[in-house]
C-alpha cells in the first residue's frame, strides 16, 4: 500500500514538474510574441512644461507607463455610461489597461492631442491600422476625454482658467470589440500638449 502511495506522489511531482518546464517555455518564447504592449507614448509640449511629479522638479519627456506583464487584451468591464471607461480600466495595480500621471503647472491654458501613432506588427500593416478605433485613451475625471486613436490627430482635452497644478491620469486600453489584428503589436504615439 506505501509503496502505491509513493509512486502516486513522485507521478504527481514529475507531472507538476513537467507542466512547469511547459508553461515557462510557452510564455517565454511564444506569449512574448503574440501579447499587444504599448512600447513608447513621447511627451511634446508647446509653450507649457509637463513634469512626471508633483513637486514638478522632472520634466516629462514620455509617459511612466504602469507594468503590463500580459500585455493588453480587450477590456472585459461594463462601460461607465458616462465617462466611457470599462470598470476594470482604473490606475490601481488590477488594471486591464494602462495607466500613467503626469503634472502641469499652473497659469497657462492648454490642449491635448495626439499624433505619430505607429502600431508595429508582423501580421498585416492595414488591418492592424484598422483597429486604432479599438484602442482608446482617457483622462481620469476629465469629462468627454474618452477617445479613440482612429483619426491622425485627435483631441483628449482642453483645459482653460488654469488657477492650480493639474494632476493628469491617463487611461489606455483596448475595446471589447478589439479583434486578433493587433496580436503582437507594439504601440506608440505621441501626446502634445499645445498652449493655447
């Protein structure tokens, strides 16, 4: 009887063993290949300073984005009627999308947009193209600042009658509908934040 015991565990330990070796190989050499990241979102600025800090001492030159290990999937959370971002897209660690907080000084109006958006793939260039209008940005708290990246420049937010430092989240993540089109994709654009 001990000794059927005994091979049931050194069986259980070399499968558990062996399904390890598998699932490392996996997401060492194929996930790598197949998961979506957003590679570099560059920070231009126009006659305003952005700084990555509140005590606003470090210029920004690109966004902080929040560690994504799995890369980006289509958001699963029900949709906020009103600011447009799924419930699992937040700046905490659970996040579905990613996430970065940038700081803007006071006393000068301004406006954002984005530009230069690249999606680097190894599948077809037009189809992955085709999918900007699943990949969406906001601003937490911001009204209306729920966008998608379809069009060549598109406008987040203005901001004007600016009497304190403006902390700004950014939200990104991929739509529900996103399609397989952008599977290995690396995505980046630039942020412009323009006085006004």
């Amino acid at each position: 009887m001990e000794k059927k015991s005994v091979s049931a565990t050194f069986l259980v330990i070399f499968l558990a063993l062996t399904f390890s070796v598998i699932g490392i190989c996996f997401s060492v050499y194929v996930y790598q290949d197949t998961k979506i990241v957003i590679e570099n979102i560059t920070i231009s600025t126009t006659g305003i300073s952005v700084y990555s800090d509140k005590d606003l001492q470090n210029s920004a030159t690109s966004l902080n984005l929040s560690n994504m290990d799995l890369g980006l999937k289509p958001a699963t959370g029900e949709l906020d009627s009103e600011t447009q971002i799924p419930s699992t897209i937040t700046d905490e660690g659970t996040s579905e999308g990613y996430y970065a907080t940038v700081y803007v000084p006071a006393g000068v109006n301004f406006k954002i947009t984005i530009t230069n958006v690249v999606i680097d793939t190894k599948e077809n260039e037009i189809e992955a193209n085709n999918e900007r209008k699943n990949i969406f940005i906001s601003i937490k708290d911001i009204e209306n600042s729920t966008k998608s990246i379809e069009e060549e420049v598109t406008e987040i937010a203005t901001f004007s009658n600016v009497t304190e430092t403006q902390k700004l989240t950014f939200l990104i993540w991929l739509g529900s509908l996103a399609g397989d089109e952008l599977v290995g994709s690396k995505i980046s654009f630039t942020l412009n934040f323009e006085a006004i």
